[in-house]
C-alpha cells in the first residue's frame, strides 16, 4: 500500500535510543518497579494522562488481564464489553475465568450502547468493559452511572484512545483502571507494548507483582502474576514516542478536519465529535452501504483503507453466539476506516476523497 491505513513513525531519537539500551546490554529488568526507562515511560505517561501512576506492560491484552486479575475478577463472574472490539477485550475476561458477556453499540460512535447495557446486568455481573473505539470516547457518564447503581467496575479500554478527551478529562482516567495498548499500528507506539494507568496507590502496588508473577523482592511470589514486564527496549521507544505524541495528535486532527470538509457533501456517515468531546483520530471511520465495492476500488489505487471489524466478536468460531445486537451487525457491514495518520498529506486526502467520490455519488 502506498498509504497504509496507520504506520509506526519511528526516527533518528527512537533508533539512538534502543542503541543505547543495547550498548549498555540493559534489555530488561524483573525488578518490582521495572527498568529505567519503563519508568521514565511510565512518568511522562501518567503526567499527560493526568493520573498518579502508570503501569507498563508487554500488549494492550496484558494491561487487560492484569487490570482484571487486580479486582479479582474471576471463574463465574461476569463481564460486559461491546462485541464490536478487537477479540483482545474478550480474550482477556476469558483468560481469568470470567464469561464475556456482549453488549451492542450505539450507532453514533461505535461504542457500548448504554440501555442495551442495562438490559445485560445480572447477580453474576461484577464489571463493565467500555472500549473507546476508533478513539471515540464511549459514553461514560452514563456507564459510570449504571456502574454504581449495581456495584460493579469499570476497566476502561482505552488501547485505540491515547489523547481522546472528553469534557477535558483524558480517557483511560474516568475509572479506577484504564488499560492503553502501544501495538505498532497506534497513535504512539513501542513495537508491542501496553500499559494500564491508575489514582489508585493499593492497585498500583498490587499491579507491579501482578506484572512480574505476582513477586515483591525477589522469589517471594505473594499473588498470583505472569511475565507481563515491558522490555527495555520497547520502553526506550515509547519513552520518545511519548514526546512527540502531542505533535501526532494535532497532524491527525488536521487531516481528519480536512477530510470531514471534503466528504461532508456525500450521502455517508461521517464521524463527528460530540459536545465536549476530543478525539485522538485514531481512525477516521465512516460508514457506507457500498463499503465493499468503495474499499476494493481505494485499495487498488494503493489507498490501505480497511475494515474493524467485518466479524464482530461473537460472530468470531471461537465465541460464536447467536445473540442478536443488530447496530453491531450494521457497523460490521458498513464501516470502513480511512487513513489519517501524520504521514498523509493534503494530496493524498484529496486523492482519497476523489476516488470517494467516484464510487458514491452526491
């Protein structure tokens, strides 16, 4: 693809970065509050996240896991998530024992449906997973709300929403655990990695064994944990890359403001930002009737506009439900994510928009 739909942005400071770690053989370290630069990573995480602490760990599925394993969720207990999300947010109930239990969307951004959510609670509910899909921020206040009329945790997947603000508060904060993922596809990125951030100082204690099997000084495993730990390595490129996030996040907003004006006279759902809401445009997603026949045309002109998700994750051989949430049944058909990211420039949008316009007449 000549315009792939996202591309890590890796330059000169990232490569003398990962030079040094291999200089001063400092791969990795199993020591409780991880190695040097997973800390510094963790410090200028949490500072432009605005929460106390930041946890770094090896994927956006680690964070997921290690945030259920720290509320002790477990065997029998259930855990509402939209199924229109990467397989990782289900994978990671399953992991622990939970059953996933699957929530439809609501169709003006993509994200947990709150009234369907209502409708999902059971004795056995113990814990909401609200994804912030594409970087739209989910509807929050109204999960909060329902999550403290029945007792029940939030864990806020944030892996796609890095920089999405809603109301001035940044996303992966609105809860006692927001889990974000660093996989080379996103707004930042470390290769793999991922990180979970927190006010909370007993989870954030409890989260440093949890990442490292469960271990305080040494051998002396308390909790049970895995190797979640986040190498050297990839820690020493996020620490660059979080530098350069605020830069990343104002190209990608120009670029979607851009396309929004020159697609806003087609008959097509564009995304929009609602009240109060700032999105880190982490994919500009539209939706289409023609999606197939307008994909298979931008992708042969070189244009990497893809689809998340054509096969919502109860409709995946592994989950396959046969539950009926008929808005995610709609986004699976008609969405298609177009590329936004920093290295697309006004040419190319426009390139983009005309190929658009070709297929989908006014």
């Amino acid at each position: 693809m000549k315009i792939p739909i996202n591309i890590p942005i890796i330059g000169k400071e990232e490569i003398n970065e990962v030079h040094s770690v291999l200089t001063e053989k400092s791969l990795t370290s199993s020591a409780n509050s991880g190695g040097k630069r997973v800390q510094e990573f963790e410090r200028l995480l949490s500072s432009f996240v605005k929460s106390k602490f930041a946890i770094a760990v090896n994927s956006g599925t680690a964070a997921l896991q290690a945030a259920l394993y720290a509320l002790d969720i477990k065997k029998g207990d259930e855990v509402l998530l939209p199924s229109f999300t990467f397989v990782a947010t289900a994978n990671s109930i399953v992991s622990v024992g939970a059953k996933p239990v699957f929530v439809d969307i609501a169709k003006e951004n993509y994200t947990m449906d709150p009234n369907d959510l209502k409708k999902k609670i059971t004795k056995k509910s113990k814990a909401i997973i609200p994804v912030h899909l594409y970087g739209n921020v989910a509807y929050i206040d109204e999960i909060i709300e329902i999550a403290n009329k029945y007792d029940l945790e939030i864990i806020e997947d944030a892996a796609q929403s890095l920089g999405s603000k809603y109301k001035g508060k940044q996303t992966g904060t609105f809860s006692k655990l927001g889990c974000f993922s660093m996989y080379a596809a996103k707004v930042i990125t470390s290769g793999e990695g991922g990180a979970i951030v927190t006010n909370d100082k007993k989870l954030f204690e409890k989260l440093k064994q949890i990442r490292n099997h469960g271990m305080l000084h040494g051998y002396d495993t308390r909790i049970l944990g895995l190797n979640m730990r986040l190498p050297e390595i990839n820690a020493a490129i996020a620490k660059i890359q979080m530098k350069k996030l605020s830069k990343f996040l104002s190209q990608r907003r120009a670029n979607a403001k851009i396309l929004t004006e020159i697609l806003s006279d087609l008959n097509i759902t564009i995304p929009h930002e609602r009240k109060g809401e700032r999105v880190n445009w982490y994919l500009y997603t539209i939706a289409t009737k023609n999606r197939d026949k307008l994909m298979k045309k931008l992708n042969s002109e070189g244009i990497g506009a893809s689809i998340y998700y054509s096969q919502p994750v109860h409709k995946t051989p592994f989950y396959k439900n046969k539950l009926k949430l008929p808005v995610t049944e709609w986004a699976a058909s008609n969405v298609l994510s177009l590329p936004v990211h920093p290295l697309v420039n006004k040419q190319n949008l426009h390139q983009i928009a005309k190929i658009i316009h070709q297929v989908i007449k006014r």
